[in-house]
C-alpha cells in the first residue's frame, strides 16, 4: 500500500498523521465510515473512492493516520484486472476526472476544468494520448453526478456541526489501533 505525507520524505516510525488513507491498506471505523456517508458509488467498481473518503473525512475535522506496526500484504488490483483487463486504466482515468469534477477548489477552477474538458478530450484524441481521450469521454455521463455531489458537499459544509467527540479533539475515520 502507500503513505502519504507532506512532511516526510520517507515512512515515519510512529503515528503519524496523513493525507490520504489508501483503500486496500485502510482500517476504518464503521461508525465513522457510515458517518461520511461511505464510500461514494460514483467512483464504481473503485480507483479515487478512498480519496474521496479520505477528504471527506479532512473536512468533518477528522484526521488519517498512518501506524508503521500495522502491515498489510495486498497484491494491488489484482481482482480488479481479473474483472476489467484493458478497461481498468480507462476506469481508473475516469474516476480521476470525476474527483476533479467532484472535489476541486475553488469554483473558478471548476469552472475552467469544464470550459477546457472538450479541447482536452479532443487534443488526447487527435494529439495526444487516446486511452486519456477514452477516458474522458466515458466520464462526460458521469460528470452531472459528480457536479451533484460537489454541490451537495459544499451546502452540508455551511450547516456542518463539530464532531461528536467535540471540536478541541478531531477523532479519525481510520483507526490504525
């Protein structure tokens, strides 16, 4: 599996808090997990659902953390290229759009991604790379849901209320012990 840490270079060797919880290497809370309202189905069959929960998870004040003695042997998407074969990059790539779509700040941005996405799809057809053209074009039905869910997530955020272990201490959604 992966870390992710802005502050160190290599794995720390105690608890340290992340950025992102990798989804086959991830202990999560049921509770919690239920809480963010679970993994989102927009990002089916997988790839990005982790990102999205782990940023999720960032914004209801909760922390990621990332426990050294934990260990996980997962022979990464495995399953997945069993079930999928060749549309696996393309499925992965799409769900990457759809976080963008999804998660990306401020409005503005948004607003250029979406004005740009056509000239983009285009150039990787004719240009550039076809597999990214691909991918792009199968996340355009996609893109409403995504743009829902942005929507959804920002007027929840203004009505937003501490976590139920109160404010002065975050609890995580992963918990590595």
């Amino acid at each position: 599996g992966s870390w992710y840490s802005v502050d160190y270079e290599r794995p720390p060797h105690e608890a340290t808090e992340v950025q992102l919880a990798s989804g086959g290497a991830s202990l999560i809370n049921r509770q919690k997990f239920l809480a963010l309202g679970g993994f989102d189905p927009l990002f089916r069959p997988g790839y990005s659902e982790d990102m999205d929960l782990s940023i999720r998870a960032w914004r209801a004040g909760w922390r990621i953390v990332y426990e050294p003695d934990s260990v996980v042997h997962h022979l990464g998407s495995v399953s997945m290229r069993k079930a999928f074969g060749s549309r696996l990059l393309r499925i992965a790539e799409r769900n990457r759009i759809l976080m963008v779509a999804k998660l990306l700040y401020p409005g503005s941005a948004l607003l250029w991604f979406l004005l740009l996405y056509p000239k983009r799809m285009m150039g990787n057809a004719l240009f550039g790379n076809r597999s990214l053209a691909l991918a792009m074009w199968h996340a355009l039905p996609w893109l409403p849901a995504a743009l829902l869910a942005r929507w959804r997530l920002s007027s929840t955020r203004h009505n937003e209320k501490p976590p139920q272990d109160g404010p002065s201490r975050p609890v995580h959604p992963y918990e590595a012990r």
